[in-house]
C-alpha cells in the first residue's frame, strides 16, 4: 500500500519541507509507481496543475488552429496568432471532469504554469507566440469565478505568487526571462504600468525551459520543465525533464535534479503540468504529459 500523502503543501506549510526534500533528489533517486490514471475528457494540451484536497485544477489550451511562421519577422513576432481557447480544468482524482472554465480573449488564449497561494489561483494567458501580450486571472477554486487582475505586454507562460512577501512572480516563453510585480492589498500589482524591460531579470541558467513553478517558501520557487535536444539534425528527439528550485531574489538555481521518469511513447514526465507534494515516504509527484488522451501518472521517492 502506498503511503498517504499530506494535504496540498502550498495551503499546509509544508512548503519548505518540500524544498528540503527536492533538494535531497538526484539522477540516482528511484521513483516509484503508485498510480496511472486515465483522464476521461479530452485534455488538449495542458500546462499547469495544482492540487487542492482531492481535486486537480490543469490549465490546458484547445488548438483550434495552429500559430503559422512567417519567413521573415513581422512587427518583432516570429508567427502569427493562430485560435484557440483557454481551459481551466477541475478534475477528480478518478480522472472525472468536475467543472471547467475558458479564459481568455481573441488572441489571447494559451494559458501557463499555474499557483495556488492558500485561497486564489493564479493563471496567465497569453497570445500563443513570444514577446507578445498576456492577461493574468486569479480564479477562486471554490467557485471556479475568475478575476481578471492586469494586462502585460509580453507572453507570461508562468507564475508564482510568493505569499512571504506578497509578490507575483512570471516566467516568459521558454522562461528565458523573470519578472516580479509587488501585490497591493487588492491582489493587483503596483508596478504593472512599467515597461517590460524594466521589469525584467534574465534566466542565466540554460538547463531546463520551464512549464509549470510553484512557490516553495522562503522567496523560492520549484519548477518543473524539459528541454529538448538531437544528436544530429534529422536525429531522433530526445527529451529530458527535470525539477529546478530557484531563486526569487535573484533568479538562479539554488538546486537542479533531472527527473528519469518516461512515458512508453517517450515524453518526459515534466513535460508538461506537475504537482509535488510531501508524503509519508518522502515525495509524491502528480504528473500529466501527455495531451488530448491524458494519463495522470502518480509517483513517490523515498527521500527524507
């Protein structure tokens, strides 16, 4: 019998145990199988995923028509906007759809990494390119209602809310850029009106293109994320996942850990929504790679 699991970590405290224990991980920490379980709705392609007692809340963006590149940039954009709709997923852990929501507008559709600070969501939608537009929502998971808190000009693909100093924390596309906004007592921040580039920090580390982060206390941050490689040209893609806890202070990796866990087909199990969460036995990794037909692969390292 595999061992329970504590409560959501980012309501219960158990944040910086977490981040004690991710720390203790490495290439050679076997993770163990407790559970897959088939998701019994079309999925599309998710992105991020908080676990709140016994519901999974997975971002996921319905493609209805794929982004086209153009053969030489137009106005600073590398591709056109494509169609789509944003979801916001409330699932069981049978895999059931519970209730869902759609976010976004017009071009603004591809939702992020998701947060859960203790009592809101926070989840970013963005136009489905990068350097472009985003509308960030904090949602009530008890209510599945969704307050749309700023606007920012670019693409925002993650966020974390860092509740030690009540700051929102965003990660671009492929996460190669940092941006911090202080939260004023209405949750919105005080800082959005300026420039991008003044916000911005860069992601001096090249190891891994974040998908989904997590605050994980004391002004840090767990991300999760993959990154993509061929030996040659017209080789075989490999992807390798792996877990990141960074810095909100400055922006670097405090620990780095690849993950070794593969779908049959060949994804990596960061690839794409995560949740960590302490256990009896050390961690439980809650992961959903796979798009459209999902399975949610539940796994459990002995670390402690």
């Amino acid at each position: 019998m595999a061992a329970t699991a504590s409560a959501a970590w980012a309501a219960d405290g158990n944040r910086d145990l977490l981040a004690e224990r991710v720390m203790k991980l490495s290439r050679s920490t076997q993770w163990k199988p407790v559970e897959a379980v088939p998701i019994n709705f079309p999925t599309f392609h998710p992105q991020g995923m908080v676990k709140i007692g016994d519901a999974l809340y997975v971002s996921s963006v319905e493609i209805k028509t794929p982004t086209k590149r153009f053969p030489q940039p137009v106005d600073g954009f590398d591709r056109d906007t494509g169609e789509g709709v944003a979801h916001l997923f409330k699932i069981d852990l049978k895999g059931n759809l519970v209730s869902e929501i759609t976010l976004g507008e017009g071009a603004v559709y591809h939702p992020g990494g998701i947060d859960y600070d203790g009592r809101y969501i926070w989840v970013p939608v963005a136009e489905y390119r990068p350097n472009s537009r985003s509308i960030i929502y904090r949602v009530d998971p008890q209510t599945m209602q969704a307050t749309e808190m700023f606007r920012f000009n670019d693409h925002i693909g993650g966020l974390v809310h860092d509740t030690d100093d009540n700051s929102l924390h965003g990660v671009s596309w492929g996460s190669r850029r940092f941006y911090r906004w202080p939260l004023g007592q209405d949750g919105k921040p005080t800082n959005a009106d300026e420039a991008p580039e003044k916000l911005r920090k860069l992601n001096t580390s090249h190891y891994l293109d974040y998908q989904d982060c997590k605050y994980a206390g004391s002004h840090r941050m767990l991300c999760s994320g993959v990154t993509e490689m061929r030996v040659t040209t017209e080789g075989p893609l490999f992807r390798l996942g792996g877990l990141d806890l960074v810095s909100l202070t400055d922006g670097r990796p405090l620990f780095q850990t690849p993950i070794l866990l593969w779908t049959a087909s060949g994804y990596d199990m960061t690839h794409n929504p995560v949740w960590m969460e302490t256990s009896d036995a050390g961690i439980r990794g809650y992961f959903m790679p796979e798009d459209d037909k999902s399975t949610l692969y539940i796994y459990e390292a002995e670390v402690k």
